[in-house]
C-alpha cells in the first residue's frame, strides 16, 4: 500500500484546488532514469486504467500501474520545505541507493 502524509495530501488538495483539477486522481510512478536508475513521477489524471491499483489516502485517490506498484509497495509520500526547496519526497522502504542528487534510485 502507498500512502500520503496529512502534510502531502494538504498540498494535493491544494495545488488540485488552484489548477481546478478537484476530484482527479493523483497517479505515482516510477519510470526509467536517472543516475540510479529510477525515478519518480506524479501527476493527476481523471480515471485509472483497468490494470491500475488504486488506494484511497486522505481523501485523494491514488493510481498506480502494476509494474510501479512492485516498487513503491510500502511508499509515504510527504511533503517538505526546506533550505533547499520543497517539494514531494518518498519514502520508500525498497529503495537500495540512491544518487547524490536524491532525485533518483535503485532498487
């Protein structure tokens, strides 16, 4: 399962709100890339595919396809600020390194 912080889910609703994209899904990915290998990618989308897992976390539906899910099982999305920027940040228990940039992993 994959889930979101009170601090993230409050970004999404906000940025969701601010964009007029209230009651899409918010899909999570990881995709080829990166100096590790993979990274990761959110964006929001109307309705999730057939072969999508979906979950429900603080009132935000969230969709995953298969292949991302192997990767992301276990994941906290959060929401940071900090000196250097702000940003979603995962917390992902299956990650084995990750590049000195953050931005990618391996697994």
């Amino acid at each position: 399962m994959i889930s979101l912080t009170a601090k993230a889910s409050e970004k999404v609703k906000e940025i969701a709100s601010s964009e007029g994209l209230e009651g899409q899904g918010l899909r999570l990915r990881v995709v080829g890339g990166g100096c590790s290998g993979f990274s990761y990618d959110l964006y929001f989308e109307d309705t999730p595919t057939d072969m999508d897992e979906t979950f429900e976390c603080e009132g935000i539906k969230l969709y995953c396809d298969p292949l991302s899910a192997q990767y992301l099982e276990g994941t906290e999305v959060d929401y940071v600020e900090g000196l250097h920027g702000s940003g979603f940040k995962f917390n992902n228990p299956n990650v084995k390194g990750t590049c000195g940039c953050g931005s990618s992993f391996s697994a």
